[in-house]
C-alpha cells in the first residue's frame, strides 16, 4: 500500500510545559498531551518505528509477502 503521506526527516519538538507535554513537529503538527497520554504515545511511536525500519530493511529481500 503506498504511503499518501509526506515523511518528512526531521523529529517534532517536544516540552513539558505546566503539566502537559506539548508537540510541534513538521507539517503544523501542533499538540498538547496529557503525560499518561504522551507516555502512550511514545510507546506506540518507538514499537511502530521498529515495525518501519524492519520493513525498509527487507523490502528488497523477494521472499517478503507484498
């Protein structure tokens, strides 16, 4: 399935500010979380990019299923 969306190649900024975990990032990405709900999300975010970079580094390899 192909990717509809820009990656973009740079990292979001993220701060706590007063008790909330705000990120802004490339394409206005612009968000204020809660910490349970950043701690979450972070977690989602690192299982997800392993998934991704597992699938660019076997792409190439033909016995991958498509």
């Amino acid at each position: 399935m192909p990717n509809k969306k820009p990656v973009h190649t740079d990292p979001s900024d993220v701060a706590a500010v007063e008790g909330a975990v705000e990120v802004n990032g490339p394409d206005a990405v612009d968000v204020a979380l809660t910490p349970e709900a950043a701690e979450e999300t972070s977690e989602r975010l690192l299982g997800e990019a392993f998934k991704a970079r597992g699938q660019r580094r076997m792409k190439n390899y033909p016995h991958q299923p498509h």
